[in-house]
C-alpha cells in the first residue's frame, strides 16, 4: 500500500510538473544568467545527445544548483569556485549513475533524484503509520509533494536523497534496527549538511527505546561522523 | 543570522514566501510538541535551528522554502490537524498555487530558493 500510494503521487507530481515546466519554457526567449559560469559550461557535458523533446522534458531541469551537483560530478572540488558547499554523495551518484548511461549525466541526476523520491515517500508512509491512521500517512505524503517548493524533489537537486535516508534512518530506529539507521543517518550527512540534526533524536530514539543504554546511541555518533568524514574528503 | 538580515532588508517575493514558510513552521514545530513523538519534534527543531543559523549577504531567509521540504515531520502536523476535508482542500489549493508559481520561474532561470 505504501509503494502504490507513493507511486500514484510521484507520477502524478511528475508528469503535472513536466507539462507546466514545458509550458513555461515555451511561453517567451529565456534569459539565462548562467552562460559563461564555468556552471553553465558543463551543460553540454550533462546532457550531450538532446533533441528538442529531450530539452523539453529534461533540460528544463538543468538549472541553478543541479549544474553544480554535475560539474562537481565531472570537475571535481576546487578551493576557490564554490563547489565545497555541495556535499559529495549526490555527485558521486551521478558520475557513477551518469558513466552507466553513457555520459547523460542530467537523465542520471533526476534519476537519482526520482527513484530516491519514491522510495522516500513510501518509507514516510510506513513511518507515519507506526503512529496515525492510513488517512493521515496518505495525507502527509500528498502535503509534502505539493508543498510550495515540492518541485525541487523531481529536480536534480538533493531533497529527495537526503529526505529518503532521513526518514529511513528515523523509520529503522523506531523498528530497533540500528546498524541500518546509523548507516542511513551517515549517508544522510553525506548528502546534505543538516544530516547532523538526525544525531539527536537517534540517540533520544535509541537511549529511550532500549532500557536507558548509552551504548546504543551509536547510530547518532555515526550520523556525525558522516558529517564529519564530508568535510574531510572536501 | 537569517533572521536579523529579515528585519533589516527589503521584501521581494521570494522573500515573502520564505517568511511565511519560516512562520508555518515554527507554529508547525510548536503544535508538533503535543502531537508528535519527540524524536520526529527534535529533528525538526534542530534543523530548522540550522537552517536559521544560516547567514547569506543580501538575502533573508536564503532557500527556507527549499530547505523546509526536509522537515517531513511539519508534514505529518499539518495533516493531522488537517483532517476536515474542507481544510486539507484549502491547504492543497494554496500549496499547489504556489508550487505553480515557483516552478514557472525557476524553470525560466529565476532564483527561486
């Protein structure tokens, strides 16, 4: 029920998406601010076999911060362009993701992006029914996608990654599994730079759930060190 | 800190829908104290604490909407105390507009969050 209802709204959310983003690239000339970034240039790099329809449909979706994950994919970190505010396991998906695919690394980038989002909203709605009625967990997921900023999850930006391993990582704890939550909290960490804030309701999850223990709040020291461990490959 | 640059500058849209993300969280996270377990209400907290922390040169509350997607549990509030169908209609209405909107200019190269 959980898969269903996450891919019900997932392809939903993704195709009205799709035909409004289409609709508004095609009403007027588009100013682009990027031409000449060193971000900007790696669009021929990101998606190297388009057609019109393939513009349409995923090059709209190359914009802003998604040529980033995907010149940090292909370029690296450099010390001095900005790049060491993107977290590295997003990019690193993408370059192994977008090599599979024969270098189409923006199809790669919302690919990652889309799967983890389906996986995410099913996880949620598990989660939310540990506590709530079937109504609510369905809710819940609905409210999420269509909230205001709701499109970035479908982008290649890294929402929907981190969501995934979050409530994964808080999904697992609740079922007392906490190799799979510590791992998940530190992959969160890699994604984005609040993963950080999974450490305490781990270690409040973990010293609650099993008699008081200190020694089960590792997951939440695993979470931080993913967070940690970030910087040090920056 | 985002919030002192808020009371400093000038609004612009995205400035004002950030604003009224940043308030329908807080109030989120405060009903989130009596129905919610206090793990989901901790990371909650925490991260928007984080994301308050934030300071960018220019720009208040730089991509609170965008950063407030990962606070799932506001989510799990807002359904709760959403349960009338009349209510979730009005939050879906408002929701979906805004969506529109925002998708329209970011997919035109504006800065959206």
């Amino acid at each position: 029920m959980a898969l269903r209802w996450a891919l019900s709204v997932y392809l939903i959310a993704r195709v009205l998406a799709s035909v409004w983003a289409a609709a508004a690239v095609s009403v007027a000339p588009i100013n682009v601010p990027y031409v000449g970034h060193p971000v900007y240039e790696t669009i021929h790099q990101a998606y190297p076999h388009h057609s019109p329809l393939f513009d349409l449909l995923l090059g709209v979706w190359f914009r802003w911060d998604t040529g980033w994950y995907i010149k940090v994919a292909l370029q690296g970190y450099h010390p001095s362009d900005g790049s060491v505010a993107f977290a590295p396991l997003y990019p690193l998906l993408i370059r192994s993701v977008g090599g599979l695919l024969g270098g189409e690394y923006l199809l790669a980038a919302l690919l990652i992006s889309n799967v983890a989002l389906v996986v995410g909203l099913a996880l949620l709605y598990k989660l939310v029914s540990l506590d709530f009625s079937e109504s609510v967990a369905r809710r819940t997921v609905v409210y999420l996608v269509v909230f205001p900023a709701g499109f970035f999850l479908l982008a290649g930006y890294t929402e929907s990654l981190f969501l995934c391993f979050a409530v994964l990582a808080l999904y697992a704890a609740r079922r007392s599994n906490w190799m799979l939550a510590g791992v998940a909290a530190c992959l969160a960490s890699l994604t984005r730079l609040q993963g950080w804030a999974l450490a305490l309701p781990l270690a409040y999850e973990a010293f609650r759930g099993n008699g008081g223990s200190p020694l089960r709040t590792w997951p939440a020291l695993l979470a931080v060190a993913g967070g940690a461990d970030r910087y040090s490959i920056i | 800190m985002a919030v002192n640059s808020l009371i400093a500058g000038p609004l612009n849209f995205q400035d004002v829908v950030n604003t009224l993300t940043l308030l329908l969280s807080l109030f989120l996270i405060l009903v989130g104290l009596w129905k919610l377990r206090p793990t989901y209400w901790l990371y909650t907290a925490v991260s928007q604490l984080i994301f308050l922390m934030g300071h960018w040169e220019g720009e208040q509350l730089h991509s609170m909407v965008r950063y407030s997607l990962v606070l799932f549990p506001n989510m799990i509030v807002l359904a709760l105390i959403t349960r009338r169908r009349w209510a979730s209609s009005v939050v879906l209405f408002v929701f979906a507009l805004l969506q529109m909107v925002l998708l329209g200019l970011f997919v035109r190269w504006v800065w959206v969050a």
